[in-house]
C-alpha cells in the first residue's frame, strides 16, 4: 500500500480492522502498543512537554474505562488520520500502525459494545418540533400551524431530534397544553359545514373610487408605480417592498383556497416577466406570511395562474413584480406616460374553503357522526381506546386507557360539559410522556427477558419502536397502518421486509419531509436566512435567487438519492438542478424558466457537487466576505467527518479586511504561525482558500467586490446600475496537510475524490444520528466502515447506503 495516497491508504487501513475486528487480550499485543506510544507519542505527550494538552504517559492503556475511552478515540483517529507523529517526525512503519490500531480497535469496539448492553446507546427522546406537527396531521388531520406554538429546539450533534438536547422544562409543558388546545379547536369543531364560496375580483382596494385620468383625485396608495385600466387591470410598475395586497378578499375561516389570478407582461417589448405571491395574514405585526412560489408570464397575452394554499383567518395574497425596480412614479400623469415593463393582473378567482371532510377527519376518527352536545362517558371511552393505538404508535393495554377515562368521568360529576370533559381527556393523551416521547422498549415485553437479554448482547428494538424510528427517520411522522400492521406481525426486522418498505417509503411524497429536513440540518442549509448580503457589494442578491438556491440543493440530493448514485456526486458532479434565476446567477445560458430541471454542467461552468452550490456557500460565509477558516471547517465536519476543535479562548478572530487591501490569505498566514493554531489550520485553510473564487452568495469571481480601494466595475440590479470596487485577485490554490497541492477547486476535489469512502462514511454517521437519534459509538463507526467497504467503498450508493443504515446493528437495536 506504500504506493497508494496516504488518505486512501488510511481508507483501506481502517476498512481492514473493521473487517477483522476481535478481542485479542493477549499481554504481548497490549506492551507492542505501550513501546508504540513510547517510541512515537510520548515525546510530545509525555512529562516534558503537553502538545494539544494531552499527556498519555500518565494515563493506564485502558480504553474500556469511560473516563478513558474519548481520548483513546482521538488518539486513534489521529494515528489512523497519519496526524501523530507529525510528518516532521520519524514515521512508524505500515505494520507498527496497523498493529497498534488493531490493538487499539478492538479494545475500543469491545467497551463500546459492552456499554451499549445495558441501556443501550440512545437515550429516550421526544419529538422535536417538526415531528410534533406531522404527528398531530397524521393523527388527526390538524393543519393548524402548531410548531409556532412551541419554542426552538436545541441541537446536538448538528440536528435537532438528538435525544440528549431534547429536555422537557415546566414552560415547555405548557407550551404543549397551548398546542393540544389549538389541534382540538380545529378538529372538535360544531355546526355545519362552511360554505364554499366563490369570488371574482379586481385588485382595486377597498372604498377606493376608480380613479379619473388627469382628475387629481388618485388615491395615494395607487400613486407609487400603479396604472388601472378600465376594466380594473392593475399594472404595477414597482417592485416594491410592501406591495398592494388583495383587500377585497380575507378569508372567512381558515383552511385551503384555490386561487386563479390572470396575468401577463405589459410593455415588456416582447420579454417574459416574473412575479412572486406571498400568502397569509398581512396584518399589522403579523409574521404569518409565506411566500407562494415565482411566477412567469407572456408579454401581452393573459395567462391564468392556478395554486392552492392554506389561509389563515382573514389571509390573502400579495403580488410582488421581480426585479422592476422602485420608479419615482408618484402622480397619475408620470404613471401614464410610464414606458416601462410592468406586472398586469387583470382579476384574480378564489374558491374555498376546499373541505373534502365534514366532520373533519380528526372528529371522525375521535367521535365518529356523534354530536358534542349528546356525547356520553361511553362515548368518551370508546373514543380514547380507539385513538390511543395511534397516539402511542403501538397496541395499548386496557389498563392503560384507564386513567384517561377517569380523568373524562371526574370531570363530567364535577359538572363539566361532554364536550369539555372528553378535551381534557384527548388533552391528556397528546401531553402524555407515550405521545410525547419515542419509547424505544414496548412496555408489554418481559422486564426479565429484557434484563437477561441485555445482560448478554445489545437490546433490541421492539418491533413497534423499530417502525417509529423508521417512519420518523424517512416521514419525520408516525408509522402509517402499512408499517403498524408489519410491527403487529412481528415481521418487520426481517430483511427484505425491512428493504421493501424503505423502497416504499422513500417513494412515497412523505420523503420529501426527509430531503427538506435532513439537507436542512446536515449542510446548514435552515441558516441561509440568518445573513443579508450587503446591497453594496451584492445587489443581485433577492428573495429569488434565495429559494433557487434551497430547490437547487433540495433537488440535487432528492436526484442522487432516486437514482442511487454514488455518494461522490456530493464531491462533485456532471449536472445540477437549475431554474433561470440560479442558472442566470451561475452565467450557464439556455435555462428559461421558473421551474427546475436537471442541466449538464460544462467544467467551464466551475459547478459541480456541493461545493459549487450557491446555498452551501452562502452559509458558510456571512453578508460582506467569505472566510477560509469557516468554508474550510464546513468541508471537513460535514463531507469528511474530520471537524477540528474550537480555538484556544486567547486566540482572537480574523478580521476581514473589507478594503481589499490586504489578502485574507495573508491573514490567516498569521494564525499558523502560532503552534496552538498551526495544526488545525493546516487541514482547514487548504480547503476553504480553494472555495475563494465564490463569494458570499456563490458567485464566480477571479478577484474579490471592494469598499475600499480597486477598480471600479458595475452590475445591472432591476434595471440600475450599480457600481463597487475590484480588489485583489483570488489564489485559489494549497497544499493539503499529507503534502498533496493543488491550483484550483477543480483539482482539489480530483484530491477529495480519493477520500470517496471517507465521504460515505461521514455521511453515514450523519445519517446514524439522525435516523436514531444518538451519537453512534466506536463500535457502529466500525460496523459502518465494514458496510461502505463491502458495498463498493466511494462507489456506494445514497440510496443504498440508507438501506444499509436500516439494517445495521446501530439502527436496529436500542
């Protein structure tokens, strides 16, 4: 192996001791690994000296210890890394490694799996915010935006459904009391069903007389960049940023509306123009606004636009005109001698509320066709025996129905109306700790049979909390009667059973919940909002381009997971998905369009994989300039599972000079100078400094936008030219911390593409944590590298390395 890269002989080398991992206690192969740590750690690490503050003189070779175990990781993944010893010292020879991590390995594997006997390796977890909201829609059909209701959730591990950040405080509690009234109060609904109504209506406000040409009477809200024709068509000529919204309409009650609004191009010398929709409530202070997509429309010819989407009380919707810039068109006789482009919607139809159910189904499902006002005890009890299965994701005893009945039938002798009576009890069930909590051991098991089986091997999942963990891995939501009546056969931990209902879940339209939530967490993908380019720098920067860069990346994953391709592609690829706004934004041509398709990609183009994603650059940089330390951080925790650890507390953070004047390049030079900072920075900088010719929204650059001094250059935003600085040219270029260089991007993921199957397996932990919940221990790393190596190495499959995850060890057992 001598001859191969050093990464990829790391590869094969650990790949190999997972294969052929035992328990070897043989005192010879403990005082090898002693007179490895002398000869080659100790001088650093020992009485004299401290490098990184670890001392391994002083610490007895037992990893099976917890107090020991974390530092006896590090030490391996640093040796097996070819981190220690340095590459200025003496290097061991291939077999001494290989011995030593052999050691080490299975006295590592052999504590883990001995720790996870007993409780098992994830603790018990609630649902998180996302999960709570599905739940309640698939438990009972409630639409209500409930996740508003609770507070944010913590992270650990990078996702927010990691047990140990999931705590339970008294506030939370109640937040929950506040959820379970909101869900009842859409579903234990009375009265008749709404009316579905029909409207047919102009954009023209409310108490608005039409306005005379040349009568001085416009109103001062149509003033701004707004013509109305005769029959009450408005051309918007603005792009403003609180535009006119559809006042003669608020929805009557809350629920789904089927919108048609006709619309086309005016003035626009032929060209397609683009507008967006924003629904919801438009009230003061209200953030309960979304927005409805982009839409295209013809020059001069009327196209009707068709979508539906759920209001709440008195919502509406908004148009926006994209990218026609704010025109000082203040007077009816400036917006009639306007020659602009603008935005014309002649009427808009809405229909609704659409109800396909009436009661809706969560009565249905509670009460059947019995009315609150004769609601009885018995009615109350049959109620909770039915919905309790579901609430609790598995078969309930009858003694466990018991107390909710109870609490039902105290409230009713109190004098309490059915009606408020039976709230309290279904209350009670959505707060309960079976609803609220994944219990990963059905409580009808045999305590005994569980101590006796733990005492010798991990616990496994009952086969009810198997189909929880699986359908809220892929759903983010409970198992669906398919997978209930599975579990009820006891047959699901079968393989091919398993396999089968993976490929059904993953076709199913719930997976979607799966890309959106895991790219979300995985690539950070939640934080493009929590940076404002600045408009200086970047004007080209617009809700637009912000939503194109989410589908793109959205759709990229969704394209490599349906077709099974090889986790690679995330290095780098031959297409991407694009519509014309992010296609414009890359300079690829030939795109037209709102919606997206898959496009080939020409190197020229300097796309590719993720790192030539718009999104994933904009979160790792912030509004005004890109850092090589945090792109570069980015790549080795979330593609090659290699994260460094937070700088020392004296150590201050690099500024970048916004001027142009100097390089950030330059700057970080300085870091490494300094020993505490020198190693971390030599395997991060490499990575993030060839990730410089994007800035801060994924554009292209051969040098970097200025404030300060530089040449000028402009750009066209919304029909103005704007202008800023050019500064110093980017150098893309570096040298990887085994000695590897490299001039460009492109030559740097050739590199990165030797180190496939530590990509698979980064992306397996992350994969692991969310699926389960926990942080995977030494062992199931191990397990992991034995199933990326048996199923190909880089060329594995996403798709098959989620089967794979479903029927390992790590995922099938507690």
């Amino acid at each position: 192996m001598s001859n191969l890269p050093p990464s990829l002989r790391n590869v094969l080398l650990i790949s190999a001791l997972a294969l052929s991992a035992r328990l070897d206690a043989s005192a010879a192969r403990v005082d090898s690994a002693k007179r490895f740590l002398e000869k080659h750690c100790i001088a650093c690490h020992g009485e004299d000296e401290q490098k990184g503050g670890l001392r391994l003189d002083t610490i007895p070779f037992e990893p099976a210890k917890l107090e020991n175990t974390q530092m006896w990781e590090q030490v391996f993944q640093r040796v097996a890394d070819l981190e220690m010893p340095p590459k200025k010292k003496a290097r061991p020879s291939e077999a001494e490694q290989h011995d030593f991590l052999k050691t080490l390995n299975d006295r590592l594997v052999a504590a883990d799996l001995k720790r996870q006997t007993g409780e098992g390796r994830v603790v018990l977890r609630r649902l998180n915010r996302n999960e709570y909201q599905n739940t309640l829609f698939e438990l009972l059909g409630v639409e209500t935006d409930l996740k508003s209701l609770l507070p944010e959730d913590a992270q650990s591990l990078g996702f927010d459904n990691v047990g140990e950040a999931l705590n339970v405080s008294a506030i939370l509690m109640e937040r929950y009391v506040e959820a379970a009234d909101a869900a009842l109060d859409a579903v234990l609904v009375k009265g008749k069903r709404p009316e579905c109504q029909k409207w047919h209506l102009s954009m023209m406000p409310n108490n608005i007389r039409k306005p005379e040409t040349n009568s001085g009477k416009w109103d001062y809200r149509l003033a701004s960049g707004v013509r109305v024709l005769p029959d009450e068509t408005f051309i918007f000529f603005n792009s403003m940023f609180q535009p006119m919204r559809l006042e003669k309409f608020q929805a009557p009650v809350a629920g789904h509306y089927k919108f048609r609004v006709s619309a086309y191009a005016a003035q626009s010398a032929g060209h397609k123009l683009s507008f967006a929709l924003y629904a919801g409530s438009f009230e003061p202070k209200s953030l309960n606004t979304h927005l409805v997509g982009h839409f295209d429309v013809p020059p001069e010819e009327p196209t009707v636009i068709e979508f539906t989407d759920p209001l709440p009380l008195r919502g509406s919707i908004r148009p926006l005109p994209y990218r026609l810039g704010q025109h000082s068109i203040n007077t009816p006789e400036l917006v009639e001698a306007y020659q602009g482009p603008g935005i014309a919607i002649q009427w808009v139809e809405i229909e609704g509320p659409l109800i396909e159910e009436w009661p809706p189904r969560g009565y249905q499902r509670l009460l059947g066709d019995l009315e609150l006002e004769k609601g009885q005890l018995e009615d109350a009890e049959k109620a909770l025996r039915r919905i309790l299965p579901a609430a609790f994701r598995r078969p309930v005893e009858d003694d466990e129905a018991q107390p909710f009945i109870d609490l039902v039938s105290a409230e009713l002798k109190a004098g309490k109306k059915f009606e408020d009576a039976f709230r309290g009890g279904i209350k009670a069930v959505l707060c309960s700790p079976d609803f609220l909590f994944l219990k990963e051991v059905s409580p009808s098991e045999n305590p005994l049979k569980q101590k006796k089986r733990a005492s010798s091997t991990r616990l496994p999942l009952a086969d009810f909390a198997l189909a929880s963990r699986l359908s809220y891995f892929l759903w983010s939501s409970p198992p669906d009667d398919t997978l209930f009546e599975i579990a009820k056969r006891g047959t699901l931990r079968d393989g091919a059973t398993l396999h089968s209902q993976v490929e059904r879940m993953l076709s199913d339209a719930k997976a979607q919940r799966f890309v959106s939530n895991f790219t979300g967490q995985w690539l950070g993908l939640r934080n493009i909002e929590l940076t404002t380019p600045d408009k200086k720098l970047y004007p080209e920067y617009d809700d637009a381009l912000q939503e194109a860069m989410l589908k793109e990346t959205q759709l990229f994953f969704a394209e490599v997971l349906h077709n099974d391709l090889p986790v690679t592609h995330f290095i780098d690829s031959d297409f991407t998905m694009l519509n014309e706004r992010i296609a414009k934004h890359y300079g690829i041509s030939g795109v037209d369009g709102q919606n997206f398709r898959k496009v080939s990609l020409d190197p020229a183009f300097h796309r590719g994989g993720l790192l030539g994603q718009a999104a994933i650059l904009k979160v790792t940089a912030n509004g005004t300039n890109t850092s090589p330390i945090i792109r570069g951080n980015w790549v080795l925790k979330n593609i090659l599972g290699k994260p460094v650890n937070p700088p020392p507390p004296n150590i201050p953070a690099i500024e970048p000079d916004i001027r142009g004047a100097k390089s950030i390049r330059e700057q970080i030079a300085k870091h490494r100078e300094l020993a505490s900072c020198a190693g971390c920075h030599d395997r991060m900088d490499p990575l993030g400094l060839a990730l410089e010719n994007y800035d801060v929204i994924g554009g292209w650059r051969e040098a970097y936008r200025s404030t300060g001094e530089g040449k000028n250059a402009t750009t066209e935003v919304e029909g103005r030219r704007v202008q800023y600085k050019i500064g110093l040219p980017v150098d893309a270029s570096g040298v990887l911390q085994d000695g590897r260089s490299f001039q460009t991007l492109a030559e740097l993921k050739s590199l990165l593409f030797s180190e496939g199957s530590q990509v698979a397996q980064c992306l397996g932990e992350k994969l692991l944590v969310y699926s389960t919940g926990g942080p995977p221990g030494f062992a199931d790393k191990m397990e992991l590298r034995e199933i990326i190596h048996r199923a190909g190495g880089s060329g594995l499959g996403l798709r098959r390395l989620i089967h794979e995850i479903v029927q390992s060890q790590a995922f099938l057992n507690k």
